[in-house]
C-alpha cells in the first residue's frame, strides 16, 4: 500500500486503498482535552519533519494544520468525542476520495506525545462479514484501490467500536511529540 500523503484530520496518514469511511460523523457534543491543543512535531514516512497546528474553530469544532519541509500547510476541520476510555475524531473526507466521514482514535500522553490511530482495514471486513457492521466495499477514486463504506447508524457504529473485545481495531499510524512553547 502506498501511504496518502496528505494529512487529515489530525494526520491520519491514510493507507491507499486501505480506506475506512462512513455515512454519518460522529455526534459534535463535547470538547477535546485542553492537552490536544497546541503546536507538535514528527518526522513522515521519508524522515523529513512534520509539524501540527491543533486550535479550536468554534464550538466543539477543530482545526488541524500540518506543514512540512517539502509540502505546503493544509488545513483540516474535524470534531472529537469520548466514548468509554477511547477518544474519538471524526472528519470529513474529501470528495476526490469518495467523501464521506473518516473516525480515528487519538491519546494524548502526559501532555506531551499525541498518539493517532486509524482502523484497520482488514478486521472492519470482517466485522462486514460476521454482520457486526453494514456496509460495502467501494473503489477509492485516486488510489484505484479498494476501501469500506460503513452504512450503519453512528450509535451502532459507537457500541461496535467501544467493545472492549474489539480493542485491536485500532492500528497507531502517527505519534507526534509537544513543540516547544
């Protein structure tokens, strides 16, 4: 798979071919942790440095900026929400991929390391497959690779996620540190 370039929403590095999206964003209704917010930094898949503007947008929205040495800033809007002890995000995907909502997982550790997760492809199959979920496979337009459409209502999607026995849906695909101040 060849890694999506683009940072988004929180810099979910998002695997070609490998992506997972749904019909409905995750609920607005709550604020991110206050440790979220702020400047970090990383290196990309190629070791060159990345860098993570996190700011409120207005009410519980959110506004991601990544930035690196060899790609202009892009900005990314996206909404959070606590279920259990998992951190979510939600963010709209663009239209040149399909559209719909991205729902990643995220962590801040002891303010000081951000740790983002995407879901994993191959366990959201098969949750398709044992009718755990519903949805379909769809082609993704720019990768001519295959991603999942989740169609099932976010309350159902929310109670298959936070299950404890589904713990390992989550694969980390970005950790970034504090910048200093």
């Amino acid at each position: 798979m060849n890694a999506w370039r683009v940072l988004l929403a929180l810099t979910f590095l998002l695997l070609g071919g490998c992506l997972v999206t749904f019909n409905e964003p995750i609920p607005a209704n709550e604020a991110a942790p206050k440790a979220l917010l702020g400047k970090w930094s990383s290196k990309d898949a190629w070791g060159e440095p990345l860098t993570l503007q996190i700011s409120r947008s207005g009410g519980n929205a959110y506004k991601a900026v990544a930035s690196g040495k060899h790609r202009k800033a892009e900005d990314y809007a996206f909404t959070v929400a606590r279920h259990g002890n998992r951190w979510y995000l939600s963010a709209g995907v663009p239209k040149r991929l399909g559209g719909n909502f991205l729902i990643g997982g995220f962590e801040v550790i002891d303010g000081k390391e951000l740790v983002v997760y995407n879901l994993d492809v191959e366990q959201i199959n098969q949750a398709l497959k044992n009718k755990e979920l519903s949805g379909r496979s769809i082609e993704v337009p720019e990768d001519n690779g295959s991603g999942v459409l989740i169609d099932s209502p976010s309350a159902r999607v929310l109670a298959y996620l936070d299950d404890p026995a589904n713990s390992d849906l989550f694969v980390e695909v970005a950790r970034f540190q504090r910048a200093g101040k």
